[in-house]
C-alpha cells in the first residue's frame, strides 16, 4: 500500500484508517516522538538495547513515522491476517 497516494484520496484513507487526514496528522504529531524515543532504546521485540540506536535504517521497508502509524492503524481497522498485511506493505 502506498501511504502518500493513499494520502490524496480523503474516502479511502478514511475508510482504511478511521481517520480523517488531518486527524491523522494530529496524530501522528504525538506519535512520531513517542516511538523515535521508544524506538531509540527498545528492539522491536521489546528488549532493551545495550546503546542507543540513532537512526532508522535506510533498508527499513516501514521507513517515517508515518508510514509506521498508517501501517498500525490499517491493522488494527482490518484486523488483517499478518501474511496480507505483510504483502500489502511489501515487509
């Protein structure tokens, strides 16, 4: 799925996420720090890291903190099986 094409198209973003894209920003002005800082000093399962990791990758397929929230919102909407979420989202 392509979060920023999605992005131009209100009806289907909203039928994707329950929000509206404003709403959505809004949002994601609360999420983008709280899960750079999360992120920052947890693994994605959930351990501690020994140091801090600075960056986001460059081969992450979930790159921005926007396409992270758009993905978790049309999960938890859809409450897809894993494997089509996965496909959708090319991970």
């Amino acid at each position: 799925m392509d979060y920023r094409a999605l992005r131009e198209r209100p009806r289907q973003f909203l039928a994707l996420t329950s929000l509206h894209v404003a709403e959505f920003d809004d949002l994601l002005t609360a999420f983008a720090p709280a899960w750079e800082r999360h992120h920052r000093w947890h693994t994605l399962a959930g351990k501690r890291r020994q140091f801090p990791a600075h960056r986001e990758r460059p081969t992450a397929v979930l790159a921005g903190s926007d396409v992270k929230l758009f993905f978790l919102l049309t999960y938890l909407k859809s409450n897809a099986l894993q494997e089509h979420q996965a496909a959708s989202f090319g991970v």
